[in-house]
C-alpha cells in the first residue's frame, strides 16, 4: 500500500484536473498562463522572499528549541531549495522531506532534524486554519453553499470518502506491520518535544505570529494572482473563496500542488458570484506564480550541487589527484 499511495494521489490529482477540464475547458488554463506579466512576477519574488523568510525563521526558532543548530540564513537557502521541489516534483512535499532529512544529518540527529521540521509545518497549519475558521464563520452563506455542493452522494463527497477509507487501510496496515509499542514512543516523543518548541511561554507567541505573516505572504499571492486574472471583486469578496482555497492546498491528493486548489477556488468562486471560470483562471495564476516565487530555490540547488563536485574534485592532502582534475 505504501508503494501504491503516491500513484493513487497523482492519480486522484490528476483525475480533478480532468474533470475541471472536461466541464469548463481549456480556455480558464490558457488565460492563466496568458495573462501572467514581468509586473505580477516581480511581486511573486518579492512576496515569495518575505513568506519564505518568516517560515525559515519559524524553523529556526523550533529547532534551536530542540538543541539543533540552525543560522537563519542557511535556514532560508534551505526552505527556497525545498519550496522549489515542492512545487517541481509530483509529491508536492519531497522537498520538505529533503530538508528535514539534510539538517538532521548535518546536526547528527535525523530524528529530531525530521521532527522539528515537523513541528514547524504543524504550527503553520494551525495558524492557517483558524485564520481559516475565523474569516469563514463570517461568510455563513459561502459554508451553506459549499455545504449544499458537498451533500451525501455527490461525486465530491463519494470521493472524499474514499480517499478516507484508503487512508484509514494504508494507516492501519501500517501500524499492524510495526507494532503499537514503538508508535506510542514516537507520539510521547513528538508530544514532549512539540511543548517544548511551540507551547512554551516563551515561544509560542512568535511562532504564531511568524505562522500568520506566512499566511498573509500566501494571500497577498493570491490576490495578486486574482488581480493578475482580471478578477476586479472588492478584497473583502475575494478574501472568503481564497482563505478556503488555501485550506484545501495541504490535502495530499495534488501533482506539485495541482488539483485540489483549483477545485475548490472553482467552487468557491463560482458560489460566491464571481465566476467558476474566473476562479479556476485566478487558482491557475497562482500556481505559476508559486513557481516563479520559487525560482530562488533552482540557484541555491544549483550552487549547492557545484559545491559539493568542486569538494568531490579538489585533491585530498597526500592523496592522488581525481581525474577530472587531471
């Protein structure tokens, strides 16, 4: 089941961007390449720099929690590579993976290194949903008519539950092949460690607040993403559709963050009156504004990876000289 999972996800990724194809077209797609200019990328950067730097530095302030080292600027040369692989590979979280993984080496516990990546990425999603929540509670109407397109027996409904009861099997199946002992271990772990680094009195304030200037980076995107799509709707209208967009972008169902974001903002915008065209023309913008926000990312695998050859190629004190170099 673990080998099946990340073909199923892509495939159910996938699947949603058939349907919204089949039932809008290709025009919504076409336009949101289209309309994307040097002005809307700029931001995309500028905006990209800032959200990045504010989650580098969450990450720093739970792993220095944690008895890991961690410079800010390493920390946010590490969240551009890993954003940037997020977006580039299909699972939309290996890049993720790869920094906790790296740091975790590098500091000689890959355990903790893994966690606090964890931890940091916790935090954030719980900011974001009771942002989420909050902005939410206000729009009753959006919550009815989502609720009414989201009824027991409609496609969307069927398939949520099955994605559930293919997760429920892969999560069960999983614990029966490695036993209950060493799981209760990990959560106790996780537990002791996640009051360590968020709950603190002395830390959870700012990683709170650092959690929010990530999510209003993710928004401010958004708008501009929507603005750049020809949406002309006051921020107040834009601001429910986009919140519930955003909530959905973690449901791991996506190909590089591609599906489930451009359903939902189809859905949302079409039920608020502002257009499923346009909300799937704005969610598209997004995307690729994403990457370009990204880009950074691309430079520092880059100058990492010819780092590490040049070190590979310099000749070792009394050792023979590699053949490259020769």
């Amino acid at each position: 089941m673990r080998r099946l999972w990340p073909w199923l996800r892509m495939l159910i990724g996938a699947g949603i961007l058939g349907i919204l194809v089949w039932r809008l077209g290709t025009g919504a797609f076409v336009d949101g390449l289209r309309v994307i200019d040097g002005r809307s990328a700029i931001a995309a950067l500028v905006i990209g720099l800032a959200t990045t730097v504010v989650s580098a530095w969450r990450w720093c302030l739970v792993a220095r929690r944690l008895d890991l080292r961690l410079s800010l600027p390493t920390a946010v040369a590490d969240c551009y590579r890993a954003l940037f692989l997020n977006v580039l590979l299909p699972a939309g979280v290996l890049g993720d993976v790869h920094r906790a993984v790296s740091h975790g080496r590098q500091s000689g516990n890959v355990g903790r290194g893994v966690r606090a990546v964890v931890l940091e990425r916790f935090a954030g999603q719980v900011v974001l949903i009771a942002v989420g929540v909050t902005v939410l509670l206000t729009q009753p109407a959006l919550i009815s008519a989502v609720a009414h397109d989201l009824a027991p027996g409609s496609a969307l409904t069927i398939g949520a539950l099955v994605l559930l009861a293919v997760l429920l099997v892969i999560g069960g199946w999983t614990l029966s092949r490695r036993g209950g002992a060493p799981w209760h271990r990990a959560l106790a772990t996780a537990w002791t460690e996640g009051r360590t680094a968020l709950l603190a009195r002395d830390v959870w304030p700012r990683v709170a607040l650092l959690s929010a200037g990530a999510v209003a980076g993710h928004l401010v995107l958004f708008l501009v993403a929507a603005r750049t799509a020809g949406s002309h709707a006051t921020v107040s209208q834009l601001l429910p559709p986009l919140v519930l967009t955003l909530l959905v972008m973690g449901l791991p169902v996506n190909i590089g963050g591609w599906g489930p974001r451009e359903a939902v903002s189809t859905l949302a915008f079409g039920v608020t009156g502002l257009g499923a065209a346009q909300g799937l023309t704005a969610a598209v913008v997004y995307g690729v504004l994403t990457f370009v926000s990204t880009l950074p990312g691309a430079v520092v695998l880059f100058l990492r990876r010819d780092g590490r050859r040049r070190g590979q190629d310099r000749p070792r004190p009394g050792g023979t000289v590699h053949p490259a170099v020769r």
